[in-house]
C-alpha cells in the first residue's frame, strides 16, 4: 500500500485516492440499487472523515473508485468508528469480494502515474 506521504496531494491540502475492488458474478444491477439508496449517515460520515468528490465506476464486476480525502490515516481512523460504515460493510458483504490490506483493512491503493489539471 501506499504510505499516506506517497499519496498524491490536489492542492496543498487533498490527497487523491484510487483503489478498485470487485463483486460476484450476477449482483451487478443490485450493486447499482443499492447505492441509489445511501445512507444519509453512512455519507455524512463520509464527509466528516475529509472525504469528497469520491465516484465509483462499474465495469462487469470491476469497480474503480476515486476519492479526495483531507488525510488518509484521519480517513481510516474516523471510518473505523462509522457505526453507519460498519452496517453498510456488513449489508455489502454478500456482493463484494474484499481484497484488503491488513494493516489498514483499505483496498489497495493504486498508484498514480499522471495527472493533468
């Protein structure tokens, strides 16, 4: 994984995060429904963390993900006490298959080979 130094910096304050993950074979379009339908918690939560302009792309059963976040490790910490990330994990778990790194339980962060503003 990426330590929080390596990651890329927007600006002088956010960092861009990437990752992809992947879900099972045939729960594409529940995948779908059920992020029509986010928590107004779980996205407070996610804004409180530092966390903005964050999209998620489907592709078949490939997810890529970008996020903007103030500070990655804040990110991680404030998350791992989101009582509202912790039920939508749960809720997601029979849809996702997880690849985590341990030390952070984060997907692995991909690395950023150009940016253009």
């Amino acid at each position: 994984m990426s330590s929080p130094d390596q990651l890329t910096k927007v600006g002088s304050s956010m960092q861009r995060i990437a990752f992809t993950m992947r879900i099972k074979p045939g729960t594409e379009e529940e995948y779908r429904r059920r992020h029509r339908q986010v928590w107004p918690e779980l996205l407070a939560d996610l804004k409180r963390a530092g966390c903005q302009n964050y999209s998620l792309y489907l592709r078949g059963t490939e997810l890529f993900a970008y996020m903007e976040v103030d500070d990655f490790q804040r990110y991680l910490e404030i998350m791992a006490t989101s009582r509202a990330s912790e039920r939508w994990e749960a809720q997601m778990s029979d849809i996702l298959i997880r690849e985590t790194e341990a030390a952070t339980g984060f997907p692995p962060i991909l690395e950023e080979v150009f940016h253009l503003d």
